[in-house]
C-alpha cells in the first residue's frame, strides 16, 4: 500500500463538469466541495483526474478498467438524476476492486432510506423519533395515535431536501395534506415522524474500525417556534440571506464532559451499526431532558472547505489537506485490510 504520491480519479455528478474546465485546473468557476477537493489533492502532490459520471457507466467502467488508479475520490450523490442509485456507483467500485473514499453500498442503501435506517437503529436500543412512513400510490390514511407535532419529509432524499416549515404539521388535515404534497412532488414514499425539541448537534467521525470523533457542531436558532424556523429546513441550510435573516448560526457546541461522552459514544455506535466509511456526520437532537435522539446520519458528508466536517476537523488540529489526506489513508488501509 502507498501513500505518497498517488494516481487519484475524483469521480463527481456529471452536471459538476464544466466542458470550459472539465479538469477543474482553472480558477473556480463555482465554489464547489469538487474544487476544493480537487485542487487540494493537488496541491498535496496527487496526481488528479477527474471523471464525471452521467448516465456513461459503460464508459466509466471501461476507463477505470483500463487504468486503474490507485484511488478514487468518490464525491457522486445520484447517477442519472436519481439519488438512491449513489450506493449502485460505489457496489461498481466494490465490483472492480478499485480502492475509493468513503461508505460502501451496503451503507449507502441503509442510510439512504429514513425508514430502513430508523427501524434498524430502534432494534439496536438507539433512541430515534417515532415515525410512520406513507407509500405512494396509496390512499393517505391518518391513524388517531399520533402525537403532534410531527415532520413530515421524503423518504428517501438528503440534504433537508423536502423540509421547510410547512413540514411542521399539527392536525391529521394537515399531516395528510403534507404526505400528498410530498407524493406529488417527489414521487417517492413520506415519513412523518415526531418532532423533538431541544438542541440540534452535528458529530462528525473519521475512521474505521478504530473511531476519531471531531468536536461536536450545534445549529443555533435565533427565532422561537412562533417567530420561525427551529429545525434545519432545505432554506436554512443553504440559504446564507435565510439564515442571517433568521439569526441561524453554526457553532462549536458547549457541552458538559458527560453529555459530550455520552454524545460520542452514540456517535460511534451509529456510525458502525450503518456500516459508514472513512468519514461521517451523525446528526441528533439533545432533548431538555437529556435524552439524545438521533435524526439520521449522512455517509460521505459534505467536505467542503468551511463545511462542517471540515471545521470540526480543524478545530480538531486537522487542517483541510491534512483532512483529506486522512481519508486518502483510511480508505487504502481499509481496502488492504480487508482485501
């Protein structure tokens, strides 16, 4: 196994290639997470190539047949516009047996689904928020023992895709009139589950079978329920003019060292139980009375430089190169390992 100077594929959505820059050598035509790690990785002294992934998997299978790199950097989300199939990219890596970044198919898949992921964390004593899930093409039907409010969202999407504050639903109307919404929108089967007061946490983990976990992350609501929004909605998180104008602000949270203990020590537990990779976010609430439930966790975060795994990281010491180069080394020794 070599770390040094390596042969990198960075394999990226196709909409991210711009045919003026395909390589990404150029000055950033948008800030993106492919920039920044592209030219980082460069900059580390990698050899980079960048493959972009768009309904070609014929074509992508036979390059990286014919010259296999030493690693690929796995930063696709969807193939064909459609998001559950991200695990199907990483089982053709699996297939190959082609070293690359990040969580395999098997937890991709159990993340990807709210629901398979919440019933498979339930079974193993993690504290999730009750739910009920609502195929489509089915008539909506709203059984009397709910507990409201309740957040309704798709099934199957990241990203606070689908969430905003019209999610929050308070009566069986409403909750039904959100689940028709979503079905129509997304095609795709809801979930409506409990909402859970209290604080909003963000712990990122690097590693494998021995498990790093970064400081942890809060979002910070500025509004009350009745002034706006108290829970990450799809504005919130990518809206810098939403967030400012809501008082919405990231920041390292202040924990007391038992909570902060016992915060990571469920970290950890479900990073394992979702057979997560290399590096991760789990995402929780921290109810008023202390109990932790956990929201979802996210396989391949967000790496962006200023995102929040990065700045966790180096509030960790782990400056954004040194943080990709760790998981260069964690996805080489795991594939060794286990090879």
């Amino acid at each position: 196994m070599k770390t040094h100077r390596l042969d990198i594929t960075v394999l990226v959505d196709g909409a991210e290639i711009f045919p003026e820059d395909p390589q990404y050598e150029g000055e950033p035509i948008v800030t993106t997470t492919e920039y920044h790690v592209v030219q980082s990785l460069r900059q580390i002294g990698h050899r980079v190539t960048v493959l972009g992934v768009d309904m070609n998997l014929p074509d992508i299978v036979k390059t990286l047949s014919e010259a296999p790199p030493d690693l690929v950097f796995n930063l696709t989300e969807q193939y064909g516009g459609d998001r559950t199939f991200d695990k199907n990219i990483a089982a053709c890596l699996e297939l190959l047996e082609i070293p690359f970044t990040g969580t395999g198919a098997m937890g991709l898949m159990l993340c990807r689904d709210k629901r398979l992921c919440k019933q498979l964390l339930g079974l193993h004593k993690v504290h999730v928020p009750a739910f009920l899930s609502f195929p489509t093409r089915r008539r909506v039907r709203v059984s009397g023992k709910l507990h409201f409010p309740m957040v309704v969202k798709p099934a199957l999407e990241d990203g606070s895709e689908g969430i905003a504050n019209a999610s929050v639903v308070s009566t069986a109307e409403a909750l039904r009139e959100r689940v028709e919404f979503v079905h129509a929108r997304w095609n795709q089967p809801a979930i409506a589950e409990e909402y859970i007061p209290g604080r909003e946490l963000y712990v990122s983990l690097l590693g494998n079978r021995r498990l790093r976990v970064l400081p942890v992350r809060e979002c910070v609501f500025g509004a009350t329920a009745e002034e706006g929004p108290t829970m990450l909605t799809y504005r919130a998180k990518w809206s810098d003019e939403y967030r400012e104008k809501w008082k919405i602000d990231f920041e390292f949270a202040e924990l007391a060292p038992a909570m902060e203990a016992k915060i990571q020590k469920i970290g950890k537990k479900v990073y394992r139980i979702l057979h997560l990779q290399d590096y991760g976010r789990i995402d929780l609430r921290l109810r008023p009375d202390g109990r932790v439930v956990v929201l979802e966790a996210n396989p391949n975060p967000d790496i962006a430089y200023g995102e929040e795994v990065a700045e966790a990281a180096e509030k960790a010491g782990i400056d954004y190169e040194s943080l990709l180069q760790h998981i260069v080394r964690l996805a080489l020794r795991r594939f060794y390992k286990n090879g």
